[in-house]
C-alpha cells in the first residue's frame, strides 16, 4: 500500500481533513459562492448541455431503489437531487449539498415547491461535504471533481459518508488534449486517467464505467 493511501486512509479513520492539503486551482469555485440561483439555472438545465440531455438516462443507471440514502454532492441547481428523490420515495433520503449559499436556498424552494420532504440541503465546505458518517447507499457527483480544490480531503469526507459496500459516482468532463474544447482545457485540470488514480488512492475500488456521453465520462467507484 502507498504512501498516499496510508495517509488519506488514516484522515478517513480518524475522521480528520487533510488540513496539510494544498489547493489544487485556486479560486476555482469563486464565481458561484454570490451568485444567483435562476442565473445558473438557465445555464445548467439547457438541453445543449450533456448531462442535462442525458439526466433521465443517468438516474436510470443509478439503480435507485424506494428507500435509498444518496448524497447529490455539488448539487447546483438540485436537477439531479429532485431527479433521485423522486426515485427513492418518501422512505428514501436525497441530502442535495453544495458549498454555494445560494444554491442551497435554491434547492430548499424547489424541494418545498415540489413537495419532497425526503430532499434536504446542506451547505459543505471546501474540505469537507459535512455528510453524516455511515449513512449512504450512495453518493453521486456530475461536473463536481474538477471543482474539488482539495480532493483528497473531500474524498476522505466522502468515504466516510458511504456505508460499506455504497457507490461513489463521478460524472465529469472528457479532458483529451487535442480533442477537448480549450474551455475544457483551461477549466478541468485533470483528465480522466489521473482522477482515477487520486480516487483509488483515497481506497475506493472502481466498479463498473458507462459509455452513452461523448463530452463527460461516466464511472462507478465502492467503497470496500
């Protein structure tokens, strides 16, 4: 075992944030933190982006089963979190969590509006997705890694959200030299080779990979 996984195995352990972490890209998430939750939405909920084309067909994939606990983790606008509260039902739980305030307050009126008591918001920090220990069949993230300052810290508070044998999900984008577009380039800083690496260091074994996108990748990770 290396390095790298002794040290943020004995994070998760003891419950602790890597607080020796140095950020990975500053100032990455600055735009969002006073921000205007209609703004975005317009912007997130577009057929012309990939994974809000796909977002019936991803939650498909989930296998969500009524009584469920999931964790949307860097929800936005919360189209994925109403998606998979309504598949889990009223004996399920969807936790919808963002670092954004705004967000947030945003999910909070949809959830109201649509009536799904079992859809809660909760702010996270830049370190830490503040998620109950032990407490999730899974947890889901679209576009959401590359906006991880501080993966490997966020990745120990996510393994320790997940219950024994739950699924970890990460949705983002295809960043291919060459082949990406440059806002890919300058916006995503790693490619799907390297978050690979960084989340089986953090202990979770990859599962299973999901091929219908062309712009984002789709891949399923457990927590042993």
């Amino acid at each position: 075992m290396g390095w790298l996984m002794l040290l943020t195995m004995s994070w998760v352990l003891l419950g602790l944030p890597a607080q020796a972490e140095q950020s990975v890209r500053p100032g990455i998430n600055r735009s969002y933190m006073e921000t205007d939750y209609g703004l975005w939405q317009g912007i997130f909920e577009t057929e012309g982006r990939e994974v809000y084309a796909h977002r019936q067909r991803i939650v498909d994939a989930l296998a969500l089963a009524p009584g469920m606990a999931v964790a949307d983790v860097g929800a936005g606008t919360g189209v994925f979190s109403v998606l998979m509260a309504k598949r889990v039902g009223p004996g399920g739980r969807v936790i919808a969590q963002d670092i954004a305030p705004d967000f947030v307050a945003g999910i909070a009126r949809r959830a109201q509006a649509e009536g799904l008591s079992q859809l809660t918001p909760l702010q996270g920090t830049e370190r830490d997705a503040r998620l109950p220990a032990n407490t999730f069949d899974l947890i889901f993230t679209s576009d959401t890694y590359h906006h991880f300052e501080y993966p490997q810290s966020m990745l120990a508070s996510l393994w320790t959200a997940l219950k024994p044998g739950g699924r970890l999900i990460v949705i983002d984008y295809e960043r291919i030299p060459g082949r990406s577009s440059p806002w890919v380039l300058g916006h995503v800083r790693a490619g799907k080779e390297t978050v690979v690496r960084e989340i089986v260091a953090a202990g979770f074994r990859p599962l299973r990979s999901h091929d219908f996108m062309v712009e984002n990748y789709f891949l399923e990770f457990v927590r042993p």
